[in-house]
C-alpha cells in the first residue's frame, strides 16, 4: 500500500517554507510541524526581516504549534526541517518533548549533532529526507547573494 | 572611586525581572541587557504565561535588545541572568554574537556549561553574582508550588 504521508510528503511542504524564506531574502529555511499526519504550523527563517537571530523556522513552528495546541509541550508532534537545527533549535525542542526531528541537509559546522546539543529522551532525531533539494537550495541563495554585494 | 555600574547593580535589575516572573506563577528567571551601562531591555520567564517553551526571560532580552539597537548583533553588549543559560539560550547567544554574559546561580543540570553549548568566539561568561538571591528566589518558588498541588 502506498503512504501518501510519508517523511518526503511534509518535507516537501517545508521546502515551500524555504523557498518562501528565499524569496524573502532570508537563509532559506523553512519547517513544519506534525500531528496525526497533519500539518499544524509552519514556519520560516526570518531573521534579517525581524532583526532577530531568534527568528529560526523552527522557534517560529514550535511557537505556533504550541498556540494551535494550547499546551506547550509537543508530545505527540513531528518537526520537518530543511536544514538539521542549530543548538538554540534544538535546545527549544528538548524543552518541547517533542516526539521526532526530521531534517533534510546536515549543518556541519553549526548543527546539533556535531554539537551535541542535548535532545530529550522521548525525542528520535532523522535525517537525509530532499538533503540534496535543501541544500541546494542554500547553495543558490549564497551564490546569488555573492553577486549582489 | 566606586563605580556604581557594576555587575551586581545590573543583577539586582535582573532580580526585580526575576521576581516578576515569580508573581506570576512563572520559574522565577529574569534577564537585563545593557550597553554603555544602560539597561536596554529586560525580560523574564513566560513559558506559562505565553504556553511557550521558547519564551525564556534571556530570549525575550535577546529580542528587545535587538528592536532597541535596529540591528540583531549585540557585540558591545551585556547580558546579567539570574540563573546560568540553557541550551536554547545559550545558543541564542551564540548567534547575537554578545560580548558579555553574567549570570547569577549555576545550573548544573540544564545549563549551557555542563552540556558543553558553544558560544561565540567574542563572548566571555561569568557567573555567582547575586548567586545565593537568585537561587532563593528559585527555592522558595519550588516549595511554594509544592504546597500549592
């Protein structure tokens, strides 16, 4: 049987995040979060338009899946993200007890697993899932950045 | 000559935050940032409040401080906290790339030191200052709640 809700099926709508990022001017990274095979918030890199280093795709969704859930904890939520989340990210989730991280491309030099930013117990981290559709995606935004400045 | 700004002149504004947080049934943390011996923005714990985990008093300084400033590096800038940064915030930090961090009680468990959280090249951390405060404050919240359930 086929699964039309599958890890690529929400990955693809956080790309659309990304994409929306990028046509924003923003490092192109976008996430969603899950429940029960439903999207319930979304969210985008808005840091340069905010003024914010806060402003991470993944602050944002955990901000409106809380609001949508009312409850501040994620139990029960899956995050899709584009890139693998930074330690400021990731230390949000851990707090979150949220239920599964799904990132697309690694971040070497600033993701949490070479960091070892501390997720919770309850948390299961994967990744790899459109990593080459992310990355370049990354790729394009700085190459075209170069040429403006 | 005495100099009035010192690190336990701020902290004690970071405890008036933190006191705040205490009167609204929040952990008590709270956070000040300053430049040039100025408050800039204050902040203190509102993850009930907001039913956010994200909204930790040193995020929301983060936030102010970089609306206050126009910009969302604050290389000349200082934050006091009455309680050592967690992950999350630590993180943040990183990225707002702050000269300064002054916190007051340890957190052994949770903190930014014990998990090995990367701050940026620039900034210098400290602590113990208004230790024992902050860390009352803390106490007396978590019997308070005790007795109250």
């Amino acid at each position: 049987m086929i699964e039309p809700f599958d890890d690529t099926y929400f990955m693809k709508k956080a790309l659309q995040e990304a994409e929306a990022a990028f046509e924003q001017g923003e490092i192109p990274v976008g996430a969603v979060i899950t429940i029960d095979n439903r999207v319930i918030a979304r969210g985008h890199n808005l840091t340069e338009t905010l003024t914010d280093v806060t402003a991470h795709a993944e602050m944002q969704a955990i901000t409106a899946a809380s609001n949508f859930l009312g409850g501040k904890y994620l139990n029960k939520c899956t995050l899709y993200v584009t890139l693998e989340p930074c330690q400021m990210c990731a230390g949000a989730l851990y707090w979150s007890q949220i239920s599964k991280i799904v990132y697309g491309a690694r971040d070497e030099a600033r993701g949490c697993i070479n960091l070892n930013t501390k997720l919770h117990p309850k948390t299961e981290i994967s990744g790899g899932v459109l990593a080459e559709e992310a990355s370049a995606l990354m790729k394009r935004f700085f190459v075209e950045k170069r040429n403006l400045n």
